[in-house]
C-alpha cells in the first residue's frame, strides 16, 4: 500500500481570491513505514502573500524570488502522487489549491481523483475524537508526537507530522523507522550462527517475559475503538 502523506502552503486563505500555492512538502509511506522518499518545492506565486499567511509560515515572497513557478514541477508532482492514496489534513483547503493550479496552466487531467485518491485526516479525527479540537497541533499532544521543531508552519515539517499522527490514530504506531538498522543492530548484538550457518537469537539468561492479559472493561474499550476505525475506512491492518 502506497500513501503519499502532503502539505501545501499558500499565500491567503482562498483560491477566489487568487491565491496560490508557495510550498509542497510531500512524504511516502509505503505499507506503513516512511520510504525515505519525499516531494519538496517552494513555488514563486507572482503575486503578494497576505500578512496573516507570512505570519503563520514565515515565506516572504522576497524568499520565492527564483523559485519555479508550479507548471515547472507539475510533471514531477503528478509522477510522485500517481495512483497513491494522498493523506492530507482539511484535504478540501490543499485539494482545492491543488486543482486551481492545475487549471490555471489548462492540465488536460484537472482533478486530483485523475492522480490520486484522498484519505482527510481531519475527517478521521472528528469521527475518532468528536467534539475536541483536532488540528494537527492538538493531534500531536495527544498522541504524544514530538513537534518541538515546528516553529511555523511547513509543507514538508507538517507533511512529516502528519505521517506519524495518521499512523498513530490508525495503529498505535506514532513513531517511524526510515529503515530498519537500528532493530537490525539490536538484534545482530544478541544472535550467534546456528548449525545451518543462520543467525538464531541468544535468548539463554534472558527474563521470562511477562503476559498480562486485558480486562473486560479494557477489552471492551479496544473492540470500541477499532469499530470507530472501522467505519472511517482507514483500518488497513485489521482483516476482520
């Protein structure tokens, strides 16, 4: 399963006033483990960025002076999303923004469901968590994820975050590998050859592990929430 995880910054807050697109950030997700692989521009917009947006992610268009315009990176664009499920937090605001550029430079594909398919997180959230705020910020406390460096706001910071926020509400899993040295290492230090010449794992002088099996009232809550997980559509790991 290829997702594709992704965040535009812009100059306002409406394509009917003409605003445009300043900044992609996007990150592949592929079965669930970030791939390394990512899609980052800051785009030249040729017009203002409003005051409020310069305040929210810091991009003055002095910054966007020799930046592509986005007809330069389209094709590359396009390429990387193609028939990926996009995951985008408010998938209406990016999408939108997204396809008033594409029709500006008149693309013969217009639309993003001609590249890709749309998972929004927002919306997932408002079904898991109704009634609390759910930006990406508030999501990121409450499933623990580190946002320290996010100072502004990001395409490709925010992009990142969201990659483990989603993985978070769909899995429990709220931190990422880029690869897998690290548990290789671990697991190496602890392994000797077997007769067959494989690696087998040295458990000899290890503790007995210890099982401790849900209650009923935990139970109850696990079933609950997959159910909620269930209906949004996103619960790629449970074949049920």
């Amino acid at each position: 399963m290829r997702q594709i995880v992704l965040d535009t910054e812009t100059t306002g807050l409406s394509t009917a006033q003409g605003h445009r697109i300043i900044e992609i950030g996007c990150v592949e997700l592929v079965n669930r483990r970030l791939t390394g692989r990512e899609f980052h521009r800051f785009l030249n917009p040729g017009r203002e960025i409003d005051e409020g947006a310069e305040a929210v992610h810091g991009i003055s268009l002095a910054d966007l002076e020799t930046a592509p315009r986005f007809p330069e990176v389209v094709d590359e664009f396009l390429e990387f999303l193609k028939d990926a499920e996009l995951v985008i937090h408010n998938a209406t605001f990016d999408v939108g923004f997204i396809e008033h550029e594409l029709a500006l430079m008149k693309h013969p594909e217009p639309t993003i469901e001609h590249h890709a398919s749309v998972l929004d997180t927002l919306k997932l959230a408002r079904e898991l968590h109704p009634g609390q705020r759910n930006s990406l910020d508030a999501l990121c406390k409450r499933y623990e994820i580190d946002a320290s460096k996010r100072d502004v706001h990001g395409a490709l910071i925010d992009s990142e975050l969201l990659a483990n926020v989603y993985l978070a509400m769909t899995g429990g899993q709220s931190s990422l590998l880029l690869d897998q040295e690290s548990e290789a290492g671990a697991v190496s230090a602890g392994n000797h050859a077997g007769h067959d010449g494989h690696a087998v794992a040295a458990f000899e002088g290890t503790a007995a592990l210890v099982v401790i099996d849900a209650s009923k009232e935990e139970a109850a809550a696990h079933d609950a929430l997959l159910e909620k997980i269930r209906k949004s559509g996103a619960c790629a790991w449970d074949f049920d």
